[in-house]
C-alpha cells in the first residue's frame, strides 16, 4: 500500500491565532498545503474566492454533503462551513 500524506488540522474558535500559527509553520514546512474552507456565508471586504474560503450558496453546500463530498461540515449563525474533500485527498497523495 502507496503512503500518504499527513494530515494535520488547526483548530480553534474565531480570533485564538490560527492564522499567525498557520503563517509560521507554513514557513518552515515548504511540502505543505493549506486547505480552504467552503461556506454559504457572503464575502467580507477583500476575501477573494478560492483563496480565503470557497463562497457558495446553500443548495450546493447541501448538494456537496448529499454527494459525501464534504470531510467534515457545522452550520453555523445561519450558515455552512466546512472541508471539500477532493482538495484534501488530492494533496494527501
């Protein structure tokens, strides 16, 4: 059996530091990918598409859970947030 990748998940709630985190280990771990979240809430000011999130509406998130194409989802204020899953396993090769 071909070894994969690993997969190593930053976690924490809104405003902890993730990102200063995420920013320096990505520095010194140049093999690694960032994934980007999906979710159904609007862009703030100065979020780009496939780069801060993947912006949708609620029917394709819907649709992407029904097709077992999300790793792991949470509704939240209102809105969806989670992992597409082809990115992850395209990475993780």
């Amino acid at each position: 059996m071909a070894e994969r990748g690993l997969l190593i998940v930053f976690s924490g709630p809104s405003g902890v530091g993730k990102g200063t985190v995420l920013k320096q280990f990505m520095q010194t771990q140049p093999n690694c990918a960032i994934s980007i979240s999906a979710t159904t809430r609007a862009p703030r000011p100065g979020e780009q598409e496939g780069v801060d999130y993947y912006f949708m509406d609620k029917e394709r998130f819907e649709q992407m859970i029904a097709e077992d194409a999300m790793l792991e989802y949470a509704c939240y204020g209102g809105n969806y947030y989670g992992t597409p899953r082809g990115p992850v396993e395209e990475q993780l090769c």
